[in-house]
C-alpha cells in the first residue's frame, strides 16, 4: 500500500512548462487559489509579525470566544487567540508538506525519468520497486517512525514522501516513455545528443505537466496526513499550536463550542483545496492542448426550409424520404451537413447510398434510426417508412423501430460488439427486447440466426467473447445481431471496408443470400463503387450532403450523366474500362449482380 | 484464473517479508537505540537493560531478524511492551472493528459513487459539476474532521446516534450498525465523489462506443445499455478506483477511529506510537500488509470477471 495515493489519470501533456503558466493565469479559479496558497505561506512565514497574541499565551478570562474584534477567530478553551495560532500552526503544517513533497518529487522523477528513459533491465527493476512501495503499508510504516524517531515530524513527512512516491514514478515513467518515442526526440538521439542532454532539453518540458498535478495533489494529502498527526497529538505536540491539534482542542469542547471546528478544519480545508485546483486546472489544461474539439451542445430545432426536391413518387416504396435536412449545432455555429435530400428504397431492393467521406452518406443512414448525436437538428417534409410517417412516431415507436423495422451493421465489427459479454449474451438481449420471449427460445433463436449468417458450430461461437472472434466471423455476428429482430429494411454502412479482399466477397454473398431469403432491402453505404457495382441493383450518390445521381446500376455506369460520377467511377481502376467501352459494360455490370 | 490467484499469493510472500524486514530494520536505523527510545532518556539502567533483552537487541542483528522471523512464522509476534499482551492476540480482537469501518466505507462509496456516477453520465448537468465539488471538498478536508461535524450534527445536536463507543456485531446487530454508521460515512465521503467521477467518463466515453450503437440499433433499452453494458466495460477502472478507496479508507480508520473512541487497530496503533510500543507497530504494520495484499487479490480477481480478456489470456 503506498501511504496514500492521489487518484489521477496519467495525462500526458503536448504544451511546455510556459504554456501551461499562461492557461493557468487564463483561468480564474486557479488565479485565486495561487493567490490564496500564497497569502497563506506568506501569513504563516511572517506570523511573528502579523499576529497581536502570542500563540501559548492564555487568557482564562476569555475562553471559547466567538469571534470579535479583539479576537478575530475567536479564542479557544484556554482564551488563546485562535487567529494567532492558526498562523503559528501553519509553519509545521507547510514545512511538513514542503518536505513529504520535495522527498515525494525527487523520489518519483527521478526513478520515473530512468525507468522511462532506460533499457528493459533498469526499468523492469524500478517497476518492481514500486510495486513493492505500493503495496507497503506507508502510513503504518510512518507511525513506527514516529515511534522511534522520537516523535520526530520530518522524520514521519519524508516516510510519507517516500512511500507515496510509486505513483509518481510511473506517471513520469509513461510520459518520458510516450515523449522518447516522438520524432523529433528520435532525431536528436540520430543527430548524436547525449542521453542527459535529451532528457533536460526535449524530455523534461513535456513532463512539467503530469508532475505539478501529481505534486500539487500529493502536498494536499501530506498537509491532511500532517494535520491528521496534529489531531492525534502526534509529531507537533500540546501545547504547540498546529491545525490538526486545534481540530483536536476542538473536539474536546464539541458540544459547547462547535465553532471551534469552523478555522481549524477550514484552514485545512482552503489551503488543501487551493491545491487540488491547481492540480485540477493543470490537468485541464493538459487536456485541452491534447484536443480542441467543441463539447457537445443539446439539440435545437430547426426551422423547416423549403425544399426543392420532391420525393420519388413510387408504389412499392418500403422507405421514402423526401426533403432530409441534417444540421448539427456546434461552438462555431450551426453546420447543415444534409441540404434537403428525397430518396426512396423499394422493398426488397439492394441499393447503394455512395460517395466519398463528409458526402453525408452516413449521416443520412444514422438519422434514419435516430443513432445521430443530441446536438444532430433533424428535418424532413415526409419520411414514410412501411407506410407510416416518422416524424409522427413517438419515441416508444422508434424504439420498436430499431431492429425491428430498421437493422444497422455497422463498419468495424471489432468495434461493433460488446466486448464483455459473450456473443449468445448479446444476441438473445437483442433477442428478447423485440417482445416476450423466454430464455431458451431466445438462446434457439440465438443460434439459428448465427446458423443463418453461416457461421459454423454456432453453440460454440454463441459462448465466445468477441475478442475470440475474426473479423469476418465477428462481422457476421453483427448482422446476425441485425437480422434478430427481422426488419425490413438493413442499413449497412460500409459493412465490408474494415475486412480482407476475401472475406468482403463473402460477407457481400452473404448479404445478398439474406435478402434472397427474407425479402427484406438493404441499403448499402460505401464510398467503393466496386462493392456497388457488385451488390447493388440501383446507387444513390451523395455528394457534399446533396444527391447528383440516382439510378439503377446498368445506367449509373453506362451513362453517367453528373460530372460527380464520372470523376468517382474514373477514380476506381476496376471500373475504368467499363466507362470507356460501351459495348462492355452493360455485360459486366450485369455479370457483377 | 486459479493460476492468476496463486500467482498473486506468491507475489504476497515477498511483500510481507519486505514489510517485516523494513518494520524490523527500522530499530536498527534510530539514533542511539530502541531501548533507549523506549524507556526514555530518564528509564533506569534495569528496565533499559530488561527492553534491550525483550527485543533480543544484544544479538548480531542478522540473528535478531531470523529468530522475530522465525517466530513470526509460529505466529508469535511478539508481546507489547506496555500490556504484555500478544501482539497477534491484540491484533485478531481488534480487527472485527477496523473491517467493519473500511469493508462499510468501501461498500457506500462503491455503491454511491457509482449510481451518482452513472446517472450524472447520463443526465449532466448540474449532477456532473456537484461531483466536481464534491470530489476537490472530499478531498480537502480531513475525514477525521468531517467525523467530528458528523458527531455535533447526528450525535450531539441532534442525538440520533451515538457519538462514541462500538458494539460487536455478535452482541447486538442493530447498535452494531449505529456504531459504525457516523465513522463509516466519514471515512466515505472522499471515496464517492472519486468514484463517482471515474464512473462517470467510464459511462460516457462507453456510451459513445459502437458497441452500444449496435445495440441500440437492435432496441435493446436505454436502461439496459446504461446500467449493463456501459457500466460492465467502464469496470476496470471503477474497480481500481474502489480499491485505492479501501486502502484510503485504512489509511484514514487511524485518525477516525480515535474521534469515535473506537477499539480497533487504528486506536491500537496511535496508543503503540506513544508510547514507543515496537512489537505492537511491527504486527500492526504486518496485519496492514496482509490487508492490502488480500484486497488487491479480490481486485485482481474482479479484473476477470470484468474483462473476458484476462479471463481467458
């Protein structure tokens, strides 16, 4: 166990020790808490000269004061001036904290900057130094100090430094390891800089974050453990002032002046919380210059707006979506990804939604089953989908839609299951959300679906993690997970990229199987018009959140009629031929389905 | 899994003899000597002479090491300096209550910290910035002093509970429980708020994964991907965040445990500093050793249940 360990991602900061000083004076509460940390050292440093009492002397006359003006803490059980002794009390309890956190500092960078910087042996050994230091009971270890040092506090700070100190080695351990391996530090080791010089001029900067969080949270716990020695009567002794031994006067005396405990405990209180926020804000700070990206704001409806495209008007339409506007609010200000889009799907059909990233292909998809972010405004004249509108479905609708009506694969099937439960878990959850079913019927439903996706011995693929599985084999369980509720209609949104040449043949045999068998349609999102060419039997194109095209298969690649197109099919070189021979392509295409 | 847990034992074996040689060595390393420390600059020759006999200090000290290890192994370790009573006898009677406070403290700040947790992560907002408070107030100020606001609230303003003293669980459960309800809500406090926050980037960053997409798509509950799915995989470093509460929640049974006039190994432990009771300290030290180790062998033992990855690795 180490002593006490502040609980802290290991952040690794991209700004220097410069811009770091400047985020924090941007900020307002850690400009206070510097302000407040500092007018506390000062206080206590210069307390002879600040204080109108002495700090032992005691006025029986005046015991357990409220505050007043002659008194502007109020006194204590003796009639000591507590003003006077918060003062006095806090020289113990910042030199205290100033030497657990200098042997705490010195300890952690050091070990941490050679077990980072040196090879496995060193390191390895320095591991296993504080994984013996953290598991060593500090605290107690501090005590039995105390004990035989003859009730010495430096002695207990620098045991608590020590044995705290295991945190901190790894934090610098795991910056200077990231930092080593940056390029410009690789090219300085090239350019034949010495071990030292790479470590103080390149490696040290990058490191000034994580330690001043560590520190600035670790002389927060030192100063509560000092205190907490104080209140035991430990390491500062009574009659010597200290904060924790005046919480401990306090306590005495709980129920006739629980005003006692107000300065001492708030003392403690605002200078270990000064520290955490420095801590905090560094941290913040660290955080930001690793990514400026906007946080999410809530969604805002917007104004529908008159659309020029009408919906197809088609009598077997399984989908119709006529006039999709999708607009996201960001910090910069709102941003329509998706101008006012009309397709339809027919049922049954196998139809592609193409082009190239930031087309809005998959946006479109997403806001189908309404899987888009919160701060996503969605708009449509009409959207029908199985003859019912959707805007008028409520939310319960929408949640039977999903799965039910409208199935998702989605693009990377590693990422795309869960990974702590098995396979069978997840596929009778899925299972039994559509409707009542028992937990034996839906591990047999479970099984034939996988039975369905042609995945071989499926009792034993149903017990298995998804990290047990390839990524052919977990693509097929993801459609399995899409088939379970039987919709009618499949998104899949470039459900074969993350896959092997091969195994995308199967999956898209697969698919096409499926389709054959259930009757249901599927639209296929993907920007590889070879994978369109070969599934589908009528595309979509997108481009910058607007349709150019829409055809069936055997006319988009016959004759292309937007510029868009042709420049998409001329930038697939299994398609070139077929655009330059006429004669040809019709043949091919059509081989292709 | 059964391989993992004796490798764990194993690794305990080393700990525990790093920590009786570091307790042990400690003697060696005052100025002047233990005994002298122990009787005081004002003892009379005879009892330094009689201290110096009862720790063996006029052995080699490599002799001295193997006959209080060799002991140890025997389960003797030793009798205090002051009662004369077996240290491992004061030990074991004191245990029951220091378990119950940290086992408790634990327990709320797991289970608190985690619903705060997962609720805030899902709806924001004023939750999420009262544990950002909550979590810098948790740790600044002092759990002994958030006992003693507890006590003038819940036992002397209000006198709900009592403010001191402890009941054993075999005696009587329900004073049982009002002993320890104050000192474990003090010592629980700093651990919710950092559960609660560790929970709650668990749960958003989980609820933003494809996985969760996957199963939204397929009409699985808001509930279900909240409470099972999000929660299970944000597990591991709940888990660790659990577990650095218990050994906080050791740490700080020293110091409350003395608010509430509690006879554990905290009060025994401030007692033995005092008075310069080494073998009391050393088996103290020892027993802290054994907890630690055995909470990060169920810690351990969580990670596989959590992750399917170290399960089957």
């Amino acid at each position: 166990m180490s002593a006490v360990t502040p609980i802290v991602e290991p952040g690794i900061t991209n700004g220097t020790a410069n811009a770091g000083l400047r985020g924090l004076l941007r900020r307002p509460l850690a400009v206070a808490a510097l302000i407040v940390l500092a007018v506390i050292v000062v206080a206590c440093v210069l307390a002879p000269v600040l204080t109108p009492y002495q700090p032992l002397s005691q006025n029986l006359n005046a015991v357990m004061q409220l505050p007043s003006a002659k008194h502007i803490l109020g006194t204590d059980t003796l009639g000591r001036d507590v003003y006077t002794r918060i003062l006095f009390g806090g020289r113990p309890a910042l030199l205290g904290a100033l030497e657990a956190m200098v042997v705490f500092g010195v300890i952690g960078i050091i070990l941490g900057l050679i077990a980072g910087y040196s090879r496995d042996a060193v390191d390895r050994v320095i591991s296993v130094f504080v994984d013996l230091l953290m598991s060593l009971p500090g605290i107690v270890v501090m005590f039995a100090v105390l004990a035989l040092f003859n009730n010495n506090l430096g002695a207990a700070m620098v045991t608590l430094g020590l044995f705290s100190s295991g945190g901190l080695v790894r934090v610098v351990r795991a910056a200077t390891k990231a930092t080593r391996e940056e390029l410009y530090v690789a090219a300085a080791r090239v350019s034949g800089l010495g071990s030292m010089r790479i470590l103080l001029r390149h490696i040290a900067p990058k490191l000034v974050g994580p330690i001043v969080i560590q520190v600035s949270l670790f002389a927060g716990i030192a100063l509560v453990v000092q205190s907490g020695l104080g209140f035991l009567n430990l390491g500062v002794v009574a009659p010597a002032p200290s904060w924790g031994g005046m919480v401990g006067e306090a306590s005495q005396v709980i129920s006739q002046s629980p005003w006692l405990l107000v300065p001492s405990g708030g003392i403690i209180g605002i200078t270990v919380l000064a520290l955490g926020i420095i801590g905090d804000a560094v941290r913040d700070i660290n955080a930001e210059t690793k990514s400026r990206s906007g946080g999410i704001t809530r969604k805002r409806a917007l104004a529908p707006k008159a659309t020029a495209a009408t919906a197809p008007a088609d009598g077997d339409a399984l989908l119709v979506v006529d006039g999709l506007r999708i607009a996201f609010d960001t910090p910069r200000g709102e941003s329509e990804v998706v101008h006012g889009i009309s397709f339809s799907v027919r049922r049954g059909e196998l139809i592609g939604l193409v082009g190239e990233s930031g087309s809005g292909k998959t946006v479109t998809a997403l806001s189908l089953l309404g899987l888009l972010p919160p701060n996503a405004a969605i708009t449509s004249n009409r959207t029908v989908f199985d003859g019912r509108e959707f805007t008028s479905l409520s939310k319960e609708e929408l949640h039977q839609l999903r799965g039910a009506g409208i199935g998702l694969i989605s693009q990377e099937p590693m990422v795309a299951l869960d990974p702590s439960f098995t396979v069978g878990q997840q596929l009778r959850e899925v299972i039994r959300a559509h409707g009542g079913i028992s937990r034996a019927d839906a591990h047999r439903k479970a099984i034939s679906l996988l039975e369905d996706v042609r995945l071989p011995e499926p009792e034993s693929v149903a017990r298995r993690y998804p990290h047990e599985l390839s990524g052919g084999m977990a693509q097929r369980v993801v459609i399995a997970l899409s088939l379970a509720g039987e919709p009618k209609l499949l998104l899949a949104d470039e459900p074969t990229t993350a896959l092997d040449v091969t195994v995308q043949a199967e999956i898209l045999d697969l698919l096409r199987a499926l389709r054959d068998e259930r009757g249901m349609a599927i639209l296929l999102v993907t920007h590889d018009l070879g994978v369109v060419a070969d599934f589908c039997e009528r595309a979509v194109v997108m481009q910058h959140g607007r349709i150019v095209e829409s055809k069936d298969i055997d006319q988009l690649f016959g004759a292309p009629e937007h510029e868009y197109t042709r420049a998409l099919i001329a930038a697939t070189p299994s398609l070139i031929d077929l655009t330059d021979v006429e004669a040809q392509n019709v043949e091919v295409a059509s081989n292709a389905r | 899994m059964l391989s993992m847990i004796v490798k764990r034992v194993l690794i305990a074996i080393p700990i525990l003899l790093v920590t009786s040689a570091l307790t042990f060595l400690l003697q060696a390393l005052i100025p002047g000597d233990a005994a002298r420390a122990i009787v005081g600059a004002q003892g009379s020759q005879e009892s330094y002479q009689q201290v110096r006999d009862q720790l063996h200090l006029n052995l080699p000290l490599w002799q001295q090491y193997t006959t209080y290890l060799g002991n140890l192994l025997h389960g003797n370790l030793g009798t205090s300096l002051f009662t004369g009573e077996p240290v491992l006898q004061s030990i074991t009677s004191r245990l029951p209550v220091t378990l119950s406070l940290i086992i408790g403290a634990t327990v709320v700040a797991a289970v608190v910290g985690i619903v705060l947790g997962a609720v805030s992560a899902k709806i924001g907002g004023w939750l999420a910035r009262l544990i950002d408070v909550l979590a810098l107030v948790g740790m600044a100020l002092p759990n002994f002093w958030f006992a003693l606001v507890l006590v003038s609230v819940f036992a002397v303003a209000i006198p709900l509970l009592p403010a001191t003293g402890y009941t054993p669980l075999s005696q009587d459960p329900g004073l049982w429980l009002a002993s320890i309800v104050l000192p474990v809500i003090a010592l629980a406090i700093g651990g919710i708020a950092q559960v609660a926050k560790i929970t709650r980037d668990g749960v958003s960053d989980a609820m933003e994964q494809d996985y969760v997409r996957t199963l939204r798509a397929g009409g699985v509950s808001e509930g279900a991907l909240l409470w099972k799915h999000a929660l299970k995989n944000s597990g591991v470093p709940v888990v660790t965040v659990v577990g650095l509460g218990f050994v906080g929640a050791l740490a700080g049974s020293l110091f409350v445990e003395n608010v509430f006039v509690l006879p554990g190994l905290g009060s025994l432990v401030n007692t033995a500093t005092t008075q310069h009771d080494v073998p009391v300290i050393q088996g103290v030290a020892l027993a802290y050793a054994v907890i630690v180790v055995a909470i990060n062998l169920v810690i351990d033992i969580s990670y596989a249940f959590l992750n399917p990855k170290v399960k089957t690795r």
